[in-house]
C-alpha cells in the first residue's frame, strides 16, 4: 500500500495506493467542507489534488443517517475524514462516541478514516496531555475490538503536544495496534503562533518511534514555508484548510511567507489566477466573495507547487539544501534548525550513499548538514591508520581535480609510507583513499568559506591527528593556501604534533 521509492534526510518520495487509489507522497490534502464548500472541487481536481481531507463530524450532523462521502463532496479520489477531533479542540466536547464516529466513517465511504482523538492543544499541562493521549488510546482500542468491517485505511492519531515523552509513550502505544497510518496531531496552534522549534520536537518524538514503513499524516500543515521541514522530519501527508481561512482574511500565501493582499502592489506568481491580473488593484476592485475565491485558488497553488518543489528536492537528493534555502524565509523557523542529535539521527535515516549532484556548502548552518555528520563520525570511529606520518593537502574548492588525480597521488604517498588526507571546511578530514564516496569530491563550497567553519575545522583535523597519533604531520599547500597552511601547523604545533609545510607538491 505505501512504496518508498527515494528518500533523503528523513524524508520519502512514496506511492501510496488506497482502495484502488495510488498518489505521489509527500502530498497535501486540502480541506474541503462538505457542505459549504468555496472553491468548487472540480477545481481542485483540475489542479491534480488526487486527495483531500472533509470532516465527519459536520457530515454527520447534517446526514445522521449517513450519505456517501463522494457524491456529497464531488470528488472521485481519495478522502480522508478527519474525526471531529478538532471541534473537540475548538468547541469543548462533542457528544459522540469514538465507535459512532468510525462506524459513520465507514458508512460514508471514507478512503482514510480517522480515530475520534482528544487533541493535546497548545499550551497544555503534563496533566492534560497525559489525559488527551489516554483518551484517544481507549477510543482507539475500542474501535478496533468493536468493529468488525475495515475502512479501505484506518489511521491512528498520535497525541501528548509539547512533551516529547508523552508523545513518545502515545505514539509507542498506537504503533502496536494494526493502523495503516498514523497521523500526528495538535500542531496548529503551534504553528499558528510560529513555535516551529516545539513542531519539529513533537514530529521528531512521534517519527523516531513510529515504524518507518507506514506513512505519516501531520494534521493541519497550512504554511507552505514549513512542508520542506516537516517532509525532512518523515511526515508523507499534509492536511489544512488555510488556503480559504487566509483567502477570506485578504492573506496571499508565498513559498516564503503569507502576505496581506491590501498591501501589496505586485503579484510574483505565474498561476493561472495571478498571471490574469494586471495589478493588485485589479483583484481588490472584484466584488469580496470573487477575491476571497481567487486568493484561495492562488494559495492551492503555492501549496501545491511548495510540495512538488519538495518532492523534487529528495529525487535530486538536494532536500537539504532546499530546506536550508526555506528556513530563511521566517527567523523563527531557522530558529528551530538548532536541530537535536534525536532530530539530526531522524536525518540520517534516508541519507543516501549515492548521488548524482554535487553537495553545496554555502555557510555554517551546513555544518548540521546530515552527510557531514555521518562523514565525520565515519573518520572518529570507522578510520584505520596505517603510517605514523600524516600528509594533508590543503587546497582551495579544487576536489575534482584531486579526485582526477588521487591514483598518482596515492602512489607518491605509498613510497613516502604516509597517510594522506585532504582538509576540507565543512568535511575536515577526506581520506585521499575513500575520495570516490560521495559528497567527499563532488561538492561546492562558497568560496572564501566563513571563518568561523574553517577554524572549527581545523580543530577537528588536529583531533583526528592526536586520536590516531601520528608522530609526524606534513601540510601540503596548494598555491594561494599558505596562510592556511600556516594556522593548520601552528594549531597542530600548539597540540605537541610534530608539524611541518612543505611546498614540493603532491
Ligand atoms: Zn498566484
């Protein structure tokens, strides 16, 4: 049912077939309400959404008896019900029971189903927290002891909010019931109110105990800049009905940010409502209901076009330096790139060993990126010395061309009896021998590097010299690198390593 066909960092380019249904993930699932729909839902299906997300709840109250699913929303693809949960969330209790909503769920025709779940909100207590999982465990264990006939795909939310061992503890629970998907929840508010740092802890908590084969839903994802990080972070499906909500608020969404309309003077969007208009103007002089229809239309767009972007991101295996490239859009959300070693682990999971495009190194921020950590730890504790003297070459962003040359070069070092290595700002020790593996040759680094990344390492290699205690370290500068030469010695020397620059080449 879900095929992984890519991944990168944690993200998946996946298939996902349900009920006979297949669609590419990471997908979006707009909101569609079933029975006050704006944006008509055949535009939405001219646009190529193959999914999107209704609500049983309201359907229930206006078909108690039940209705089918498709014929009510018009769209012949797949459609996942969202419970009720989150009136539950805006209105205090709803007065159904979890077993009501399934069975109504599967009545209706839904494609994925959903648990009726408390969601944990923001902000909530430990207490609380505890509560909200508790509940939706019950729910979820009384559904699947009472009912007997399947929907195409059930999915179970995980709840617990801002504590990541509540959501660890629910997520852990919920894994060992038979769920096609899982779906994690309560982080609109926390998105909302731009606390991205506490989204990527509440993702990160749920992903690094969900089994990795079955796809996961974010509940309520609706500002494109977030998609990339959220795929990063493994999450397969995105739902949110902020499209309409900010279209009715005179909000335009950008791949980098929402914008408001009144302010603006020019539209920098090819989509077919954006490349019709002449000016801003010329939208805001519609009558309100056509500008709200228009900017919901513009805003489907951005999100889509924000998940193509991203799934284009993992097939170039680039998906970090997409995601680098978006956390600038807001402070907040770079903010939130002072990622954990958990957070950094769930990276490595997809990492790839082979890639077609070169890895870009543009400043300090690339240091967390995943294929650095996984190198150096690789030379910390996979390296095995075996001369007593070390020969680095120093060069400036010139990989290929000791790539091209490394045979000769590992030669001239086998008769020297020395272990040669390349320095590197951002990878710091490249063993000449392994330079084939990727990103070790084919990477970019903006040139000069920052500073601040080349001095840091440095202390790496001088590290990597005392662990595996080479008596005798030769720097090898290229032209232009003297001076860098000199501060790698007087660091090394500063160490008690016997360290000396030598110009005769490599
Ligand atoms: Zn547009």
């Amino acid at each position: 049912m879900f095929e992984v066909r890519a991944t990168d960092l944690g993200g998946r380019l996946g298939r996902l077939e349900i009920g006979g249904k297949a669609m590419e993930t990471p997908a979006y699932l707009p909101v569609v309400h079933p029975i006050r729909q704006q944006v008509p839902v055949n535009v939405l299906k001219e646009m190529g959404f193959k999914a999107i997300m209704t609500n049983s709840y309201i359907t229930l109250k206006h078909h108690p008896d039940g209705v089918n699913i498709h014929q009510l929303t018009g769209f012949d693809g797949v459609v996942m019900t969202d419970s009720g949960g989150y009136q539950v969330l805006e209105y205090g209790d709803v007065e159904v029971d979890p077993v009501e909503v399934a069975e109504f769920q599967i009545r209706i025709g839904s494609d994925i189903a959903v648990i009726l779940d408390r969601p944990t909100g923001y902000p909530s207590t430990r207490s609380y927290a505890l509560q909200t999982v508790k509940e939706t465990i019950a729910a979820s264990q009384k559904c699947k002891e009472q009912i007997a006939h399947k929907p195409p795909a059930w999915a179970g939310p995980v709840q617990g909010g801002t504590h990541p061992d509540i959501v660890k503890m629910s997520a852990k629970i919920m894994a060992k019931m038979d769920f096609d998907l899982f779906a994690i929840g309560s982080p609109v508010e926390l998105m909302n109110g731009y606390r991205f740092r506490e989204v990527v802890k509440l993702v990160t908590a749920a992903k690094s105990v969900l089994p990795p084969e079955k796809p996961v839903h974010l509940f309520g994802a609706g500002h494109p800049f977030t998609i990339p990080l959220a795929v990063a972070l493994g999450c397969d499906l995105f739902d949110s009905a902020s499209y309409i909500l900010f279209a009715k608020q005179g909000k335009y969404m950008t791949p980098t940010g929402v914008r408001e309309v009144k302010d603006m003077v020019e539209f920098a969007c090819p989509c077919t409502v954006c490349s019709r208009l002449s000016s801003v103007r010329e939208l805001l002089e519609l009558p309100p209901a056509e500008v709200t229809l228009k900017l919901a239309i513009h805003n489907l767009y951005v999100m889509k076009a924000e998940l193509s972007a991203t799934r284009e991101a993992i097939r170039e295996g680039r998906l970090w330096n997409y995601l680098t490239l978006r956390i600038r859009s807001h402070p907040t959300l770079a903010s939130a790139t002072n990622f954990d070693e958990e957070t950094l682990r769930l990276f490595g999971l997809g990492l790839r060993w082979g890639k077609e495009k070169a890895t870009f190194f543009f400043d300090e921020t690339d240091i967390l990126n995943p294929e650095v950590k996984r190198h150096l730890q690789r030379i910390e504790f996979n390296f095995t010395p075996i001369n007593k003297k070390l020969s680095v070459i120093v060069t400036k962003n010139d990989y290929d061309s000791i790539f091209v040359h490394s045979g000769r070069m590992l030669g001239n070092a086998l008769k020297r009896r020395e272990d040669t290595v390349i320095f590197h700002p951002y990878l710091s020790v490249v063993p000449l021998a392994v330079i084939a593996v990727h990103p070790l040759a084919q990477n970019v680094c903006r040139n000069p590097p920052p500073e601040n990344v080349v001095r840091a390492s440095v202390e790496r290699l001088v590290g990597f010299a005392k662990r595996y205690r080479y008596t005798k370290v030769v720097i090898r500068p290229s032209n232009g690198c003297a001076v860098l030469a000199k501060e790698i010695r007087d660091a090394m020397t500063k160490m008690k390593i016997v360290c000396s620059v030598s110009h005769a080449g490599w």
